[in-house]
C-alpha cells in the first residue's frame, strides 16, 4: 500500500482570480446609480460656459421657403430671445420621432431654432428634412463631428439651450417631447 495521499484542492484558492469581476461589478453599480434609468440626465461640463468656438457650413440644396438655408455659427447664437440647437442625423430612429415636436415649435416665429446635422450624408439629410418638413431656421453640417465633440455629445439626438449671451444654459439627451422642449425654452430665455 502506498503513503501517498491527495491533498484535497481547494476551489478558488487564488482570490485574484476573481478581482476582475469584482472590479467590473463595482463599476457597473457605480454608472447605474450616477446615471439610473433615464439618459436625459447625462451631466454636461459645459452648463453655464460660453458655446464652443465653431462655424458650420449649410446643408448644400437645403431650402426653406422657397430661400436657401443658410450654415450657423457661435455668433448665430447671441440672440435676444436664446436659442435652441438640435442635433440630428437621418439615420436616427428618435431623431424621426422628436420631428414633430420640432416642427411644432418652428411655428412659434420667437424661437430660434437651429439644427445641427451630425456625421450624416448631405443628400440623406435633405431626404430626412423633405419628407417630414424643415423646422430649423438654419441648418449647420458637421460631417466630421468635430462640433458635436466640442459640445460633448453622447450620441444623438441632442437639443442644447443657448441664453442670448451664448451661454449654453440646458441640455436634453434623447428625443424631445413639447414638456422637454418648453423647459429647454425657459432655460434660454432666462426665466427662472
């Protein structure tokens, strides 16, 4: 008979061997209750900073009205009333879900609604625009999206709250309803 004798093992001896679970779990806990459920709430650094430093060209063949639509740039933004930019792709499910509300807003003449095109196709965009309407009084492009950096975005669609000072005053993550839109007008305006 032989003195050999197993020694048991012992599962999970190496208690590294779960610390990058460990680690992940912490972090996934983390995000979701900084961030919850609603992903209108992503914070933004750049609340009550002046508006990046940009100039977007025009959507080329866009017209409204009958009139070209013209590119924006931060200096579009210093108006009395404040001003709203979405940004938008055709590509967007909820940007096509949000349309309506924008154009419902482009009725009111006081609202100074601009609309940032986002690494999208020029002629995918004016297809977007010509079949649910136009509400923007001017259309920047950002191919690149060297601009929609700039402002921090998350992804799309983003509407932004610009006070006549060029202040980004209030941002909305997601599509907007006309109770997410309104808000974002008062922000602009200055009413508290």
């Amino acid at each position: 008979m032989s003195d050999i004798t197993a020694k048991p093992r012992r599962p999970f001896a190496n208690p590294w061997l779960f610390a990058p679970l460990a680690v992940f779990l912490g972090l996934a806990a983390l995000f979701l209750t900084r961030i919850g459920n609603d992903p209108s709430v992503l914070p933004s650094a750049l609340i009550g900073e002046p508006a990046p430093a940009f100039t977007l060209p025009g959507l080329a063949g866009l017209t409204r009205d009958g009139v070209a639509v013209e590119g924006f740039s931060d200096a579009d933004l210093k108006v009395q009333s404040g001003a709203l930019i979405n940004v938008f792709a055709s590509w967007c499910v909820p940007c096509r879900a949000e349309h309506p509300v924008l154009m419902e807003l482009a009725k009111d003449k006081s609202v100074m609604l601009l609309g940032l095109n986002h690494k999208d196709e020029a002629e995918n965009a004016r297809r977007f625009l010509g079949a649910l309407g136009n509400p923007y009084r001017k259309v920047g492009v950002d191919g690149l999206g060297r601009t929609s950096l700039d402002f921090g975005i998350y992804g799309v669609p983003e509407t932004f709250a610009i006070d006549s000072n060029g202040r980004i005053v209030g941002k909305h993550v997601g599509a907007l309803t006309m109770a997410d839109a309104q808000e974002l007008l008062r922000q602009a305006r200055g009413s508290r």
